[in-house]
C-alpha cells in the first residue's frame, strides 16, 4: 500500500460555491498522469499554461485553463497542476471526482502546506505565516505575515543550528578522544560566547513576536472603579454599542461585559467590570471577584472616576499597573471642579483624560489609545515574528534550554552534560526547520488549516 505522504490529492482551492471561477489543485507524482486522463490532448511536463477540454468519457464537462508545476517549481516540492475552470459549483464538483475515479484522493485539511514543509520547501515558520495572513484581523498582524512569506527565516534557523553542530562536533570530540593534545583546549567556558550570541537573537525573536502578537489578539483595557461612575455608559459609547446595561442603581453591572475596538494596527479588547464595594449579595461578590481577576491580566486600566466618587482603596490596588485616570461626567461640573479634580493630592503625577461617556465626549481617549499602541516598527526588525502560539512555545523552550547551558557551564558541568543540552537545542531547530518532526505534532499544526492549502 503506497504511503500516504506519497499518494496523490486534489482539494478545491477556491470555495465550492458559484462563482466566476474554481481552481483546483492536485499534488502528488502522479498529477500530470491522472490529469491527462481527462484530456484528448495531454498536458506537457513543462510550467506553461495550457488550454484544454475536461472530458468524461465523450462528454464535455468544461473547458479550463491547466497550470502545470513540475515538482522543483512548486510549492509542495512534487508534481503540481493547478485546473482554472468556470466556477459552477457542479462543474468544480464533477472535475474533482473525476480526478478522485482516476486515482487521487482528497486532500486533507493543509496537506499542501504540510507536504511543502516535509519536503523542504518552506520551514515551520512561513507554514504558521501562510494561515495566520488568512485570518489576520488588522494591518499588522497581515504585514508581519506577508513578511514572514518573503523572509529569510530559514537562513537565520540554519545558521543557528549550525552554530549549535559546531558546539556538539566539538564536544564529541572532547568527549571521545580526551587523550589528545588537541582537545585539551575544547573546554564548556569557550562555547559561552556562541550561546549568548544565539540568546540574545533567541530572545529578540520573543520580544517583538509578543509584541506584534499583542496587537494582534487584542490589548486588554480593563475599566474599573467604584459602583455608578459610568463604566458602562464608557464601555458602550467606546464601542459604540448598547453593551452593558446602564441604570442609576449601584451594581446593576453583575458580571464581565466584554467589547471590541478596532484600529487599522492593533484590537482593544475592552472589559466592563462590576463597581468593587462591600456587598452581602452573592451575585454581586461573585462579580467583583471577577473583576480583581481581571485586574491581574489586563495591560490597561481605566480607573473612572467622579467629582464625588474616588475610590482610594481602588486605586491604591492599581496604581503599580499601568493605567489613566479617566474623569467622567465632565458634562455635569464646572471648569473648577475639573481643574480641583487635576490638583488632587492623590492624582500627582498621573494621566487624567477628562470625558463624557453620556455625551460621547471621548475623543482624548481615542487620541491616546492611537499614541499609546498605534505602533509597527518591528516589523522593520531583521527577524522572523512568530505569531503561531505553538511555535512561539518552541522558541521559548530554545531560549530556556540555553539558559540552562550557560547556567550550567558556569558552575562547572563537565562537558558531556552539556552535550547533552546542545542536542535538545538541536532537535528544536531541527522541528523548525523540517529537518525532523514528531508526525503527531505536525499533523495538528496542520489541521488547523484551510482545505486545499
């Protein structure tokens, strides 16, 4: 039975819908000779489009456009053939099963994609990129992507693998032939220098990859402060949303209400909390419990306040957070109630953003949300950016393992434990690199993917 890596597939690579046009692809060492079984006239082994007529048996089905990637010209590294025709979903429907009755399979969920990573042709790095450009949600997250596409990254991972062969080749040595002159010098002290080298790029990768992945996902603003401030109203009016239920009575807001905020570059994830008193009901607690734990993850706090309602012990909890202070119902007090407000003892130093949630009064806010997180420089930097959370993850654990070699070489550790960490750093690379992979890892990596790329 032939192995499933080197069977033929074929998947839609538009949506079966009607629409003007469908392509399909197949990939695999047979496509060129499963294709020509629809055709009077064969195809060429060349990478000319070429126009032709789909038959079954002697009757025609549509007449397409046959783009044919001969293997070290296509994306998947085998023989590829891309089939233009009209995009009737019953003519893209009759194409595939012809294809299948000839001898190709459906693909699988990024079979494409994952047989271009096992057979070279792109590393886990652009694989991630391909998918995550899909569904990027803002400019950024799309621009980091596409970057990733075009990006050397694969010369930057090779040439910290080879950095890390060179370290292994040398401890080997060491470690095998200890008898000879030669080897004296090979010590755990001289491989420092290429660590810390690698761990300085290693972790510029995290910074900025967790950065352009925060804009991404979202920054989470959390809006907190004593009950009847108008968190609500200020959830609502920023989102333009009737979100949370507003009303006069203390604690009518029970639980988290989450909206977003969209900029071209970055998502505000925006959280409405309860008011946090003293309270015997049960439901409120419960609210307010969720509030402090949401306190704990947010980037953003907006502590609202108004003339008469400043909870100091609120804001004593926050204030080593980053946070604004944010001045609520401007509306309802005099220009000396505001500037008393931005005198108060307690305020020296902070952020005070006077608006009017009611009023939609809010565009100091707006203006600081953009100069606070309307950045992309990084994706200026010579680095990959990683926005695949499991990727990431392995460049996490390349970081925590040199630091373990580092650690280890300063206090002492012969040199056969270090070769030991040099191959866990290695097999890392080597994941990363489609040099060696675990098969189930790489299918759930791939799972996650469109049909038919």
């Amino acid at each position: 039975m032939k192995n499933k890596l080197y069977e033929t597939i074929v998947a839609p690579a538009t949506a079966l819908v009607n629409q003007t046009l469908g392509v399909i692809r197949i990939s695999g060492d047979d496509s060129f000779c499963i294709i020509n079984k629809l055709f009077k006239k064969e195809i060429n082994y060349s990478s000319k489009p070429q126009l032709r007529i789909i038959y079954d048996e002697d009757k025609v089905v549509d007449e397409v456009l046959v783009i044919p990637f001969p293997n070290k010209n296509s994306f998947t590294g085998e023989d590829v053939v891309e089939i233009n025709c009209h995009g009737g979903k019953i003519v893209v429907e009759k194409i595939l099963s012809l294809i299948i009755k000839n001898g190709a399979r459906m693909a699988q969920k990024g079979e494409f994609s994952k047989r271009a990573y096992l057979n070279g042709k792109i590393d886990l790095i652009k694989a991630d990129s391909i998918n995550e450009l899909i569904f990027s949600q803002n400019e950024v997250q799309a621009s980091f992507n596409a970057k990733n596409l075009v990006f050397k990254n694969k010369k930057i991972l090779r040439e910290m693998k080879n950095i890390i062969i060179d370290l292994i080749s040398k401890s080997q040595t060491a470690i095998d032939y200890p008898e000879y002159e030669e080897t004296e010098s090979i010590t755990a002290e001289s491989f420092k220098d290429d660590l810390l080298k690698l761990e300085k790029i290693i972790e510029k990768i995290i910074f900025y990859s967790n950065a352009a992945n925060k804009l991404s996902s979202g920054i989470n603003v959390v809006i907190v402060g004593p009950p009847n401030v108008g968190k609500s109203s200020l959830l609502n009016s920023l989102i333009n949303e009737q979100k949370a239920i507003v009303t006069d009575v203390e604690g009518t807001t029970r639980d988290i209400v989450e909206g977003k905020l969209y900029y071209e570059n970055f998502v505000i994830n925006i959280f409405d909390t309860a008011g946090i008193r003293k309270s015997k009901n049960k439901v409120e607690q419960i609210g307010i419990e969720k509030t402090q734990n949401k306190i704990k993850e947010a980037d953003v706090i907006f502590f609202v306040i108004n003339k008469d309602k400043i909870d100091h012990k609120i804001f004593s909890d926050i204030k080593n957070k980053k946070h604004i202070v944010v001045l609520n119902k401007i509306d309802e007090l005099s220009k000396k109630d505001i500037e008393s407000m931005a005198n108060n003892e307690i305020f020296k130093n902070e952020t005070i953003i006077n608006v009017s949630a009611k009023n939609n009064k809010l565009d100091n806010l707006f203006l600081y949300l953009n100069n606070e997180f309307n950045s992309n420089t990084f994706i200026d930097e010579e680095i990959p950016l990683i926005s695949n959370i499991d990727t990431l993850a392995k460049f996490k654990r390349i970081n925590e393992n040199i630091n373990l070699l580092v650690n280890n070489i300063k206090n002492g550790f012969s040199i056969d434990i270090i070769n030991l960490d040099l191959y866990n750093v290695k097999t890392l690379l080597d994941e990363l690199l489609g040099d060696s992979y675990d098969d189930e890892i790489i299918d759930n990596i791939f799972q996650k993917y469109c049909l038919g790329k």
